[in-house]
C-alpha cells in the first residue's frame, strides 16, 4: 500500500494499483473503496492519522466496476454508519444493464468467471443515494458532481471549485507521467467518454486525482486542456 497527503485534507490511498481518495474533515468521506481486501489498508491508514474507519460518513463511487468497488462489503461492515453514494445509471438489478461492454458481459457469463460476479459490481440495494450528475455534496466546502459517461454509463467526477480540485475515477489517468484516456476494451463507449473529457477540461482546477496512477499537483486543469488539445478531441 502507497499512501499520501496530495494537499491539506485530501489523501491518495493506493492499494492493487487502484487509488482511493480520503477527504480529511470535521467528518470524512472517501470515493472508490478499491479491490476486495483494500479495507483493513484504508481503516490502517486512516487509523495513522489519528481517525477511525468509523468516522467515515459517506463514500462515494466513481463508476461500478470491480477495481473500484470490490472492497465496499468489507468497508461497510467497518464504517457501517457510512452511507454510499452512486450514480443511478451505473446500478442494474439484471445482466443487460450491467456497466461492462458486451464481451466482459460474456466473459462473467463463463462458469469459472461466473465465480467472481458478486466482486464485479454493486447492486442497487448496496446504494443510499442515487445521484444523477448536478448535485453538489458537503464535502470540500461543496462537491460538485459531474456526470461524466462513456467509461461507465454512470461515471461520474467530483469537482471542488474551492481547492481546485478534481477527482476523475477511470475517464483518465496518469501513467508513466502522461495522461490517458479510459481503456477502450472496458469502456461501454470511448466516443463519449471523449466528449466527457472536453467538458472536465473546461473546469477551474490545479489538482487533479485519478483512479490509477499518481495525482497531479499543481497545473494539472492546463495539463489536461493541452492534452485534450494535441488530441483534436
């Protein structure tokens, strides 16, 4: 497990090359809850900060897919006063709505993949808030959701215009110091997940955290409208 202040009050726990995102305030909020078996890292590393896993009140999630919400089960039994937060779009009660494309649809269908599908994605039930994109949250001094599909039918980022700050779940990441846009194989559409990228370019932020890979601090809003640009996106 890698862990760190990004700026004052917002932490990156990464854990299985999947970042979760710690907000450090009167209360705290986490978004993502990473692969099954990142709870005990998450309530360790809060736990070094002085805090309990029980002070967690709310725990938002990016979009449905295993890396990102695998380790929810194991965190509400932890924090089970936490209410979880996620767009209606990326919760089905069948198959067909599921927020994987085709192939992966097919492939969970497959009798010792079909194994892992209570790890592959949450179910309406698991869900207190249903966001629809355009609410803003108390976090952060108002956190702004932005629904941002094409990943997932129901990604969503979460904007804070008072630090400047951004979290982006899978709709891009930074590897190896680059940004990256979703991986077209496990994207329902990468066409979209494109035109939601322009629209975060437009947004006032310096700091910038992704589902993997490190977060940028500082000029991270000018990084990615100069990306979007040599893109032609």
């Amino acid at each position: 497990m890698l862990a760190m202040q990004v700026i004052p009050g917002v932490h990156q726990i990464t854990h299985r090359f999947v970042n979760i995102v710690l907000f450090v305030e009167e209360r705290l909020t986490l978004i993502d809850s990473g692969f099954r078996g990142s709870a005990p890292r998450i309530a360790e590393y809060i736990g070094s900060l002085g805090r309990s896993v029980r002070e967690i009140e709310l725990i938002i999630i990016t979009h449905n897919h295993l890396d990102h919400v695998g380790g929810l089960a194991e965190l509400k039994e932890m924090a089970p006063q936490a209410s979880v937060a996620a767009h209606k779009d990326d919760l089905s009660r069948d198959e067909i709505g599921l927020p994987y494309p085709g192939y992966a649809l097919k492939l969970l269908k497959l009798p010792l993949v079909s194994l892992l599908r209570p790890l592959a994605y949450i179910k309406p039930d698991d869900v207190d808030i249903r966001l629809g994109g355009g609410e803003v949250l108390p976090p952060m001094g108002g956190l702004e959701v932005i629904h941002t599909p094409g990943h997932t039918p129901g990604s969503i980022c979460l904007f804070s215009p008072e630090r400047k700050l951004l979290v982006v779940g899978d709709i891009l990441n930074n590897r190896h110091r680059d940004i990256i846009p979703p991986a077209r194989m496990i994207s329902t559409d990468f066409q979209q997940a494109m035109e939601s990228v322009k629209r975060l370019a437009q947004l006032d932020f310096d700091n910038l955290c992704c589902g993997h890979g490190k977060p940028m601090v500082g000029g991270a809003g000018a990084r990615v409208r100069d990306w979007v640009k040599l893109r032609g996106f």
